[in-house]
C-alpha cells in the first residue's frame, strides 16, 4: 500500500484577530516536521459587513511564503440572514450565517476528498481545524467522516466559561442577570469568583444568550481544542482540564502564545518608519502605547478626553488613533486645538501602527489596551505592563482575567462596554496612565518572568511545541489506523 501524507482544512473566522492568528499556526505546524502534514488548505470566506477581499493580502501572502498552502474562496451566501439581526443579536447572527454555509462548505470540502482520493501525490484529508463561530461546520466533518477541531483564539479562561454555560444552562435556563452585575459566579478553572458584569455582553441579553448556549454546547463534540494560550500564562485554567477525563470534555492543546509579526499588511509603510524611527529616539520604557483595536471607533468626545489625560499626565506617549476614514480621514483633526503643539516633544500620534512591532520596542513601558486576547499575548510576551480598557467581545473577561485571577495588569476598568456610550473623563484616565508608568505595584518583574516562559513555551520541546506535536500526532495516528483498516 502507498503511504499517504497528511492534509488539513482549516476554517477561520474573517476579521484580523482570528484570521492572523490561525495563519500563524498555520505556519507553525508546517514547520514542525515537513514530511508528516503535506497540505494546509484555508478556506476563505466573508461576512456581509467583512467582505472576502479584506483577507485576501493575508492569505495571498502566506501562499507565496508557503507552498504547502492552498486558498479556497468559498462562494458568497446568496440568502445571508438580515443584517437588523445583527444589530440585535450578534451572535446569534453569525451562528445563523455560518449555519447557511453548510452547503458551500460541505461542497468545498467534498471536492477536496475527491482530488485528494484520485491526486498522483497520494495526500488524504485527515481533519478540519474550525474557529468557534464555526462549530456548525462540525455537521459536515461528521457528514463526511473527518474529526473536526476547534482553534480558539481566546484564553483558556473564555474555555472554562464556555465550558460552564451549557452545564448552567441545564440548571437556571436563562441568561445571566444584567440588573445585578456584581452578582459572583463560580466557573471551574477560576480561582477568583467572576462577577456578572464582566461576562461577555451576549451572555445578558436572551436572543444571544441562546447562541452562547448552542455554541458553547457543541465544543464537547470536537476532537479536541487548540487555545491560543500556554501554561505559564494560565496555569489554573489548564489545570483544570487536565483533570477533566478524556471522556467527559475533548483534549485541550496550549499553543500560544502565537504572534501574528510577519502577516499584518503593513498599510502604509512611510507611517511605519515614521512610528519606529520616533521610537528608536525615545529612552527605555519611557513611552506608554495607547492602541485599541481594529473593530470599534472611538468617538470625537472620548479622543479628546484622552488627549486631556495625556496633557494632564505629562508623559511620553505613542497614540494610534482608529477613525472612521470616511467622517476624519485625519484623526488629528478630532484632537483639542493646539494639543499636538503642546505635546510635541512628548508625544507622537498616529493612525495604522504595527502593533507587535512597537510592544517588543524598549522604549515602551506600558500600554493602555482594550484587552483583545492578541493584544494581552503581545503584551506578554515582551513583559510590558498593560492598563485595562475593555469595550467589547469577551475583553471584559480577559481584563479581569489578567487584573484579579492572575494579578499582571493595572485596572483602569473591568466592566466598561463601548456600546452603553459612556466617556470615560480625562482624569481616570490619567490616573491609570500614572499608575501604569509610576506605580510601585506595576508586576513588572512578573511580567518579565511571564515573557520569558512564553517565549520557552513555544521553542523545541517547550509545553505549547509539545502540545501540537501532540495534536499532529493524533491526527497522523488515526489516518495510519484508518488506512491499515482499509487495506
């Protein structure tokens, strides 16, 4: 019998975060041993509202990079669920979305059987790697025999809280409370006990606390689970599936942290030398970096409130504003006349910024984030201190995540939603950029300690390396089965 080599399907989520981040495993398991996976093929798709061409530098970049990558563009949803429920519901929305692409998938992934079973190089299809708003594509892994998997890009915390929903749900029915936020929750996995108010905002509202529930009540069907994550970072939460029988919940594989640092487009490249030749003057962990996010604008008000805070703070500070390009297509323009005269020796603003880039930079020495999982992880990894201003998704959880249960942040906020339309005032904001920058508390030679662990985790045999050696080796382990079976 012919020995057949090993191909993947992965599926990703389409915004930055996740896309990047499943790239860079990507790369990450082609590089571990060449003859043992053969093919990588992603399958891109869109959103109404995040088309397919907004990938597109992404994914044609790592095909150019690696030869063993294919790109499948799947075709647009012809009857996409309306958008008015996505303004409603969001994830309820993007369940239903992905629950329509059964077809298209199921079509893309049977045309990928067929060449594999009549290609000359003999490659088989050994399983399909999903992002967790993909857990609906699992119907078409069962349908056509290939274990499916999910990749996380959140922590291993958001998983013990994925985890606890559905068994919640089985005892209480309904969503969280919204009207008693600091009501204290137990979720296995936590040591600390996790307040209502900072659970992810779809877990408060009925429509969408029903998605949690589907979705988070499929993760159990998975072969097994990669996060975005290790050990060191989160050793309680890891630990507590480790206890878990194989039986009762699928494997959990820490494999982080990943970094996205060659796979951003750099959107415009004299900005980029403008930022680090700015930085490349500045003293060593002097300059705190405000940055927050790719999805979500800040409003005039609240940019103005910050420039405030900078002013009244007095430190240097690297600022990369996001705007609407359409309503200030400078962002400068939003800031309070005469800021950037007074501030000129202090300060630099920007729109784009390459966000890895600047985080391993020495002269930064804190960042003010909206606690997006790969923000922490980029924090992280280069030991710099971050400042908490969560303002949607599961960043809520991740700051206190990072402030209470593992003690390697500065709270600002825990609790803020950027949807409610509150502006925080200058002043808390400078007292969280003072403390950031000056206070004794700051876990500075923790963080340092954390860095070091995280760069270890991913170097041959460190815990995350050994981790997806193991998950590689489940996945050759069963086609070697499978095929003994058929012959």
């Amino acid at each position: 019998m012919e020995k057949q080599e090993a191909e993947l399907i992965f599926i990703p989520f389409p915004i930055t975060g996740h896309l990047l981040a499943t790239i860079e495993l990507v790369k990450i398991i082609l590089s571990h041993d060449p003859r043992r996976i053969h093919t990588i093929t992603i399958l891109n798709w869109g959103l109404p509202f995040l088309p397919q061409s907004n990938n597109y530098a992404s994914l044609q970049s790592l095909a150019k990079s690696e030869p063993r990558v294919r790109i499948v563009t799947l075709p647009e949803l012809a009857n996409p669920p309306p958008m008015e429920f996505f303004v409603r519901a969001p994830e309820a929305y993007l369940l239903e979305f992905v629950q329509r692409m059964v077809p298209l998938v199921r079509d893309a992934v049977s045309t990928l059987l067929s060449s594999s079973r009549d290609g000359s190089d003999s490659v088989r299809v050994v399983g399909i790697v999903l992002d967790m708003f993909c857990v609906p594509l699992m119907d078409v892994g069962n349908e056509l025999c290939l274990p499916s998997y999910i990749f996380l890009t959140c922590s291993a915390g958001f998983l013990s809280l994925a985890k606890h929903i559905p068994e919640r749900h089985l005892l209480v029915k309904s969503g969280f409370d919204r009207s008693s936020g600091e009501e204290e929750n137990t979720v296995p996995g936590y040591v600390a006990s996790v307040p209502t108010k900072v659970l992810p905002l779809g877990l408060l509202t009925s429509e969408s606390y029903d998605a949690w529930v589907d979705m988070t009540g499929r993760f159990h069907e998975a072969k097994g689970i990669l996060v975005n994550s290790s050990i060191a970072i989160e050793p309680n939460n890891f630990g507590y599936f480790y206890r878990i029988p194989v039986n009762e919940y699928p494997p959990v594989y820490p494999v982080g942290p990943i970094l996205c640092f060659n796979d951003r487009p750099i959107l415009n490249p004299s900005e980029r030398d403008r930022v680090m030749t700015w930085l490349d003057e500045q003293p060593e962990s002097s300059v705190v970096f405000l940055c927050f996010g790719s999805l979500k604008n800040l409003d005039a008000a609240q940019i103005q409130e910050i420039a405030r805070a900078l002013e009244i703070v007095g430190c240097r500070f690297l600022w990369s504003i996001r705007t609407d390009p359409k309503e200030y297509p400078n962002p400068i323009e939003i800031l309070p006349d005469g800021f950037m005269n007074r501030v000129s020796n202090l300060g630099f603003v920007c729109g784009w910024a390459p966000q890895v880039e600047i985080l391993a930079h020495k002269a930064i020495g804190g960042f003010l984030s909206h606690c997006g999982w790969n923000s922490i992880l980029e924090s992280l990894r280069f030991g710099v201190p971050i400042a908490t201003w969560p303002m949607y998704a599961e960043q809520q959880l991740n700051a206190f995540t990072m402030v209470k249960e593992l003690g390697l942040a500065v709270e600002m906020r825990l609790d803020y939603v950027l949807a409610d339309g509150e502006i925080v005032k200058a002043d808390e904001i400078a007292r969280a950029v003072r403390s950031l920058m000056e206070g004794e508390d700051v876990p500075r030679r923790k963080l340092k300690e954390i860095a070091e662990a995280a760069k270890e985790a991913m170097m041959d045999g460190g815990s995350s390396f050994v981790a997806i050696e193991r998950f590689i080796d489940e996945l050759i382990f069963a086609m070697d089965c499978s095929n003994s079976r058929e012959y």
